[in-house]
C-alpha cells in the first residue's frame, strides 16, 4: 500500500492524505476543505467519502465560476 494518495471529489482534486502511524492525515488542497485539515482516517477510502460528504454539504456554495 502507498504512504500517499491524492484525495479528488467533483470539484477536482481536495486534498492529499499521509500515512501517519495507524491512519491518513488529510491536508487540504483548497479553502473549502480546510475543515478536514489535520483530520486522522483510517484510509484513503474513508477520506474520499469525507471530502465528498463534506462537497455534498455544502451544495451550490461549492461550485466554479468558470463559463
């Protein structure tokens, strides 16, 4: 298994997480995942459905602005 994994939603990519003794510790890659910063999951699965829980949440806030 990798010590690393990039962690994507919809939204494209939210964050990255870091083997760190028994679990993965999330770091954000964009401001509307910086709730998850420094959160502990015991995989990278587990950190996927959190990013896109934590996406799902936040609904129409969360979309681009790109035409």
């Amino acid at each position: 298994m990798a010590d690393n994994y990039i962690i994507e939603t919809s939204q494209g990519a939210a964050g990255l997480v870091v083997r760190s003794g028994r679990g993965f510790m999330f770091f954000s890659a964009k401001k509307e995942f910086d709730v998850l910063e420094g959160q502990l999951f015991t995989s990278p699965a587990r950190a996927v459905k959190a990013a896109i829980g934590h996406e799902t949440r936040r609904g129409a806030r969360f979309t681009t602005s790109a035409k």
